[in-house]
C-alpha cells in the first residue's frame, strides 16, 4: 500500500490496475474535489456531480451551479451511483479523464 499524501482512508481490497493510486504508481496532485456519483457505466469511469454557489454581482444572490466530472474508478474503491465520492486531479489518463477517486465518503 502506497501513501498518496493526503489523509483518507486506504481500501481494504487488493487491485492491480495500473492506474490505481494506491497499488501502482499513478502521481496524485493539485485539486481535492467532493461530489456524487451520478453515472458509472463506463468501464472503471465514473462521473462526479459537484455542486457549488456562484455570486452574482447584479441581484446580490448566489446561484446554484453543477458540473460534470469524469474520473477513473479503481476497481479497490469501485464507487457506485448515488455515493460520495473524494477525487484528486493526477496525470491525464484520457480524453476526458483527468482526477481519480481516492476515497468513499461516509453519509
């Protein structure tokens, strides 16, 4: 088992993916983001809904806002739809994937 630098939880499960932070030796860095999981049908990818508030001058009110993230699911972790989920940005893995899930939430 790997440190990754940042305080969470290591899995119990054992995997061997080579992009596994925590059993390879994939680099994790920049951003820690928090989200649910709203899709998880690609393979060992899933998508992070992260809400957030964005000021509006004009009306002096926050918005509510979301975005889409996609990020690799390792299978030690294997996040399903409707979990928390922590992600970290790392290298690109692919077109669109770029963060990594490193930790269940507890609800």
């Amino acid at each position: 088992m790997r440190n990754i630098g940042v305080s969470v939880v290591s899995p119990q499960r054992e995997c061997d993916d080579p992009n596994c932070p925590f059993h390879s030796t994939l680099p994790v860095r920049g951003r820690v983001l928090e989200g649910t999981v709203v899709k998880d049908h690609m393979l060992n990818t899933v998508v992070v809904r992260r809400d957030y508030h964005n000021y509006v001058p004009k009306y002096l009110r926050y918005e509510r806002r979301h975005s889409h993230i996609a990020a690799h699911n390792p299978p030690c972790i294997s996040a399903s739809v409707g979990e928390r989920v922590k992600i970290m940005e790392c290298r690109p893995l692919s077109k669109s994937v770029s963060f990594v899930v490193i930790e269940k939430s507890r609800s």
